[in-house]
C-alpha cells in the first residue's frame, strides 16, 4: 500500500518564539495550537504542518507520512514488521498531539525516522496567512516534499519503493569533478500517491540538522516575491537566490530555518500524469538561478 502524502515535519526547537517569528511573520504560516512546550504552523486545513517541540537542541527529528485508513495502515506496518524492520508503535497521548489517529515509528536504512500514520483531522479555521500569502498549495498532495541524507543511496531508495509504495520520478547526477571519469553525486526523486512530482528526494550527503530542506509551495510567483523581500528584511539566511528547477519546474529560493536545515519557498511546481510519467534523468538542477551561498561562520 502506497503512502499518500507528506503530512506533517516535526522539530526540535530550544526557542519557540524565534520559531513563531520565522513561521509567522517572515514564512506567512499560521500558528495553530500553542503552549510553552509546543508549537503548531499550519499552511491549509490541517491543524499544523510543522510541529515545533520545545527542547535542548535545533534540530529536524521526523517527517509524517500519511497511509489512506486503517487497513492501509496495518498492512503497511505488517508488512515493515516481516520484512525484519523495527516498528515502534505510538500512545494514544502522542497519537492526540499528532492530531492522528494512530501512528508508528521506524527508521529508513539511513537512520532517518519517519512517522506512518492514518487519520485525517481538519482544522474548522480557515486558513489565513498573517503575511499576505493567498495559500499554499496542500490538502490531498500533503505539506510539499523533503529531502533526506542518504548516505547509504540505494538501500534508502529500495526501502521507500518496496515498503512504502513510493515511485520514481527523476534523477540528477551532479558531476565533482572534470572528464569523462569524473564521480557524481546522485540525487533520487520520488512520488508517493498524490500528483506532487515527488514528495522526497535523497542525497548522499550529511545533514547535521538531519534534514537537507523541506518544501512548501505557494499559489503564486507575488506570494513567494513577498516572502522572499521578508526574509531579507528579517536578516535570514537565504541559501540560495530565486530559480527555476529543471526537473519540476519550480520557482524558488532556500532560505535557512531556525532548526538548521533550509526551507524552499517556491510556486508553480510540475504535477505529471503518472500514467503517462516516464523517470527522466536531468542534467542539471535549474534552468537559471539558484545561486548557493554558504551560511556565515559563527
């Protein structure tokens, strides 16, 4: 059984407001639920796409991956169980935090937790950016993708096809070096059941947040501009500048979050027809920009 959607990034955070003032203000997301302990940043109906946890260090610590019900769920943990991979079943109590109805954990062959779970909960309010975005695109296609460090690729890759129902989508080899012999680094994209052209990538390189980036994808070129001149006015970190992504098409720049890893900010992502969808293998990462900068020492 296929897993449906990105649902949800969970963090680790030693100050919840610095988070709030990113999400909130510079990002355009809304806060959710909130206590001294935690914070919840929504983008569509659901109750939060980031849950931000009060705690001693900034770090990623789990994406959330949706299955469609009940029964999806339990075969897929079934199924992860034969298969000799540890499944760590969640409380009820953490299951009413994630806003889910049940959900397990596990790792990935590159020790990268994730979160299955089942159970879709709507947030009555609507969403409204404190910002000025007009939305972001979410809902059935989940919060966007992220990308992963994969140091040990092709065990990672099979894990994700073989017990998870994910799909590829793309592949871009990056050369590091000259010549015909040069090596490259490989960049896995893949697509779960939802038409986002993929909802995680993985890349043989080491994150010391734990997370590469994560995405979110705005309706409009004006509301990733907007958050873009935000971001600058709040003295962050920006990754790398506007451009346009050559295997999906997205319009965007990375910007770097309080938990360390980036944040992408684009619009206009590629949505294929699976049925029709061939893998590509693209040469390159963008068609124009996406000039990387280092983050300043400290």
């Amino acid at each position: 059984m296929s897993v449906s959607s990105l649902g949800y990034v969970r963090v680790e955070a030693t100050d919840l407001a610095r988070w709030r003032k990113f999400g909130v203000d510079v990002i355009g997301l809304m806060a959710g639920e909130v206590s001294n302990e935690l914070l919840y940043l929504r983008s569509d109906e659901r109750p939060f796409r980031f849950a931000i946890h009060k705690g001693a260090h900034d770090r990623f610590v789990a994406a959330g991956w949706e299955l469609p019900d009940a029964r999806a769920f339990a075969t897929t943990i079934a199924a992860l169980e034969k298969a000799g991979i540890a499944v760590a079943p969640g409380s009820d109590a953490e299951a009413d935090v994630r806003c889910v109805n049940a959900f397990a954990t596990c790792k990935d062959p590159s020790d990268n937790v994730l979160e299955l779970y089942y159970g879709r909960v709507i947030e009555p309010k609507p969403f409204v950016s404190p910002a000025g975005v007009s939305g972001f695109v979410g809902g059935d296609l989940g919060m966007g993708h992220v990308v992963l460090p994969a140091m040990k690729l092709e065990e990672t890759r099979a894990f994700y096809k073989q017990h998870l129902g994910f799909d590829d989508t793309d592949e871009i080899r990056v050369p590091l070096g000259e010549g015909s012999g040069a090596s490259e680094l490989r960049i896995y994209f893949l697509h779960c059941a939802n038409r986002r052209h993929h909802s995680i990538a993985l890349i043989p390189m080491p994150a010391p947040s734990g997370l590469v980036h994560a995405m979110l994808e705005a309706r409009t070129v004006d509301d990733v501009g907007g958050a873009l001149d935000r971001c600058y006015a709040a003295a962050c970190h920006i990754s790398s500048s506007f451009g346009r992504h050559s295997n999906d098409f997205m319009l965007s720049f990375y910007v770097q979050t309080p938990g360390g890893f980036d944040l992408e900010f684009g619009c206009d992502g590629l949505m294929p027809d699976w049925k029709t969808w061939v893998p590509t293998r693209t040469l390159g990462p963008s068609l124009w920009g996406h000039r990387w900068a280092a983050p300043p020492q400290v």
